[in-house]
C-alpha cells in the first residue's frame, strides 16, 4: 500500500473516528497481494456525534413501521407539517402550503437537472456536502447532494431489507461487511470503513479483468476478503459467479438493474443464500425489496411516500397501474416532491403492508405484432423473466422488425429458440424477431424502445 493511502487513514477530516482495528483493516484491503492495481481510500467522515445519531437513526428504521391508508390517492400523514416546512427553504415549493395533495405539482428528473437549486434547500450546510454523479438513462445527468451520515442511514434501509429474508448483518472488527461490485472498463476499487458495525471494511470493487493483475486474482481476493454481504447490478454479479469462489456470502443484494427471476435462482443455486432483488435510485436510496411471499416490492422507508398517478398526474387508487411518484425520503438535501420516476407500477395492499407490483422500469412501451395486435412490455417483462438474463434489450424498427439483445448466465445460442417462443406468446404469432449478444454498451441504453408510435388506448 503507497504512503498516501496510509496517510488518509490517519486524516481526522476523513476518518475523525477510526479506531485500530479499522486501520489493520483498511492495510489489509489495500495491501492484499491479489487486490486491483488501482486502490483507493474513502473515509466516512463521521464524528462520534454522528456516529451516535446513525445508531439511533438506524434503531429508529428497524422499529418504525411504513405508513398506509386504505385510500391509495390519499396524502401522507405528515405531508400537510412538511410542505408548510418546504415553502419556507425550499424555493420551488414556496406557495404550495395548504393546497390539495393532488393539486400540488409534479417534477421530473429534468426539472431537478435544469434547476436543481430550486429544489434543494436554502440552508444546506455546503461544508458537509458531498455530491453524487449520477448518469440515469432519461438524458438528465444529475448531482445528488448528500452528506456523510446519508451513507449509514441507507445502510439501515439494507438491514431492513435483509430482516426481510432472516439476516442480520454481524459483521464487526477485522471483518468485511461489504463488498460492492460492479463491471466497468474503468474504475478503481474504493475501501472504507463501517464506524457503525466496529469499522467493518466496505470495498467498492471494479471486476472488469483489466483492473487485475491476472483475472484469478479476483477470485482470490474475494475469497480472502470473505465478505459478509455482497451487493452489484445484474451485469456484475454475473461475472462474479463465473470466477469459482469458494467463498459463500451470507446475503446477495442485486441493485440498479432488473433482475430476472432465472438470474435470481441461478444466483441462489450458485451462493446457497437469499439474493434480494432492490429497487431504488439515486434521488432516493432503497425504496423497497422484492418478497416472492407477497409477490411485491415491500416498501422500506418509513418517511417516503409512494403514490401511484396517472398519464395526466392524477393519483390513482390500488390495484391500478401508472407512474410511480415519490415525496419525502430521508435525504434533508433533496426533499422529492411528487418527483415522477419515471418506473410503472401498481400499489397494492399485502400483509406485509403497502407493496408495489408488476414493476416496469421507465416508461410504458408498447410493441406491434403482425395482426396489429399490441403488447406492452409489462407482458414481455414477465415472459422473459424465467430466463437466467443478466440483461436484455428489446427495440422495434419501423419497419415493424423486433430486436432482442440479450446477456445471458449460458449460451445464447442454447437460449434463442425459448426466448422466440417467450416473445412471441403474448402475441400469439410469429413474429420478425432477431436475436442477438447484448455488447458492454448497450448496458445504458433503455431497456424497451420502439420506432413505432404508440396506439392511443391501452391493448
């Protein structure tokens, strides 16, 4: 490990709390003779007085349960105290106070691109801040203010989540908590320290084989790492059960992707543990985890609020599918108000309380077949979900010819004739379907696309 990296374990700015056994840690993280060849030090920069309040915010988490009404279109029960607090710091929402819940305006990704300063509150302490990149696949790159006890606080939405499935997190001193993976053809491995678990390390670990030594070497340093838990998109969790670990998590967490259904029991033979299948974004950390014993997507945070509206923003009862809105979370630096996601979905009511289902990322699509007969991609969604995908594309040309480009867990060849067969069923025809490999760039393109214009009602 080079001297600057020790040197930042030493940084008060950067690890204010750090207690011996989290710098061994970190040393073994960095210095592993199987680690990346690009290392890196991130410190968590919380106080012992942030530490406590995390502690606290987490216990809070664990024991407070999601609110619901059995009106779907209803506001929350605190909205009418929040948004007289909104008007008074944040400036898009100055004048709103006291309207109807649904008469309050909706925002778009756009909106917070273009103008995020309107949406952020007036009294933010720039100090802390620290900003988040993100891409997202609407063409609206966006800086996500956040601060440093944000990180903890999500990673109790994670503990939440993994109650869910009978895990709890132990990880503690000279352990590693998590590792975090993904599959990019640059990125440095990243490691920190978890205060809240006894400065459990956290890695942030790239497993594109040119960031190696040598591809075994990924294997064998996850398996020297043992992590506890392991979270990444579909696209890297794939690689990760190709390199032969012996090491066997105790939690898979799948992010920022669907996850297919074969994927996810091709994942659950391979590890012999739960893989969680999140659904979140950027703008509002975890917002709930899928439980096959509700056939659902849980609702996790306590103070975000999920309605369900329809195409021309009005909130929609349960059972009803339509665009997914958000308002509140537990980031204080980018309070969502009715901030469209841009997923569909519907709300329903479960015994394990509120429960989105039939999720379908970004907008509805609808596809044309053969008799004019047309399908939207909630239908080609679960038709393709028993297939071991790590990720798919389906786009259709003008001329009416469809295209599926697909990653797979086997080979796509062995695939293509079922994955026809998938496609074509809601149709009920043949179709003009050509089957191809998903290539590394097609990972940030939309998912369901079409050249077609939409028909003006619902097939």
């Amino acid at each position: 490990m080079n001297s600057v990296n020790d040197k930042q374990l030493f940084s008060r700015r950067q690890f204010p709390v750090l207690s011996r056994a989290g710098r061994d840690t970190a040393r073994r993280l960095l210095g592993h003779p199987n680690a990346p060849l690009s290392r890196e030090v991130c410190g968590h920069r919380l106080t012992r007085r942030d530490v406590w309040r995390a502690r606290w915010r987490q216990w809070q988490v664990m024991h407070t349960d999601v609110p619901w009404s059995v009106d779907a279109t209803a506001p929350p029960p605190w909205a009418d105290e929040w948004l007289h607090q909104l008007a008074r710091t944040v400036p898009a929402a100055r004048g709103l106070a006291g309207r109807p819940w649904a008469d309050v305006p909706l925002v778009s990704r756009a909106d917070l691109s273009y103008a995020l300063h309107l949406h952020t509150p007036e009294n933010l302490p720039r100090d802390r801040l620290l900003w988040l990149a993100t891409r997202g696949t609407t063409g609206h790159p966006l800086n996500v203010p956040s601060l440093p006890s944000l990180a903890a606080e999500e990673h109790a939405y994670r503990r939440r989540a993994l109650r869910h499935f009978g895990v709890e997190p132990r990880a503690g001193a000279g352990q590693v908590g998590m590792v975090q993976l993904l599959f990019q053809k640059h990125g440095a491995m990243v490691a920190s320290l978890n205060p809240i678990q006894r400065d459990c390390g956290i890695v942030k670990l790239n497993l594109h084989p040119e960031g190696w030594r040598s591809p075994g070497d990924r294997a064998l340093y996850i398996d020297a790492m043992a992590p506890e838990l392991v979270s990444g998109d579909p696209v890297s969790l794939a690689e990760l059960a190709g390199l032969g670990l012996k090491h066997r998590p105790r939690a898979i967490l799948s992010t920022s992707m669907a996850l297919h259904e074969g994927l996810r029991r091709e994942l659950e033979w391979r590890f012999r543990c739960p893989v969680l299948d999140m659904y979140g974004m950027n703008e509002s950390g975890p917002i709930g985890v899928f439980d096959p014993k509700v056939d659902g997507f849980v609702l996790l945070q306590p103070r975000l609020h999920v309605e369900i509206v329809d195409a021309a923003g009005r909130p929609l009862p349960y059972g009803q599918f339509g665009e997914i809105v958000l308002s509140g979370g537990f980031n204080p630096c980018l309070p969502l108000l009715r901030y469209r996601t841009g997923d569909h979905a519907l709300l329903a009511l479960s015994p394990r309380g509120p429960v989105l289902r039939s999720l379908v990322g970004r907008e509805l699509v609808r596809y044309r077949g053969p008799g004019g007969r047309w399908v939207d991609n909630t239908a080609l969604s679960q038709a393709l979900a028993p297939f071991p995908l790590v990720r798919f594309t389906l786009h259709q040309q003008a001329d009416g010819q469809l295209v599926l480009r697909a990653a797979a867990m086997e080979p796509l060849a062995n695939l293509a004739p079922r994955l026809r067969e998938a496609v074509e069923a809601p149709f009920g025809a043949t179709l003009p379907l050509t089957i191809e490999p998903l290539v590394a760039d097609d990972n940030q393109r939309r998912q369901f696309t079409s050249d077609l214009s939409e028909p003006d009602t619902p097939c």
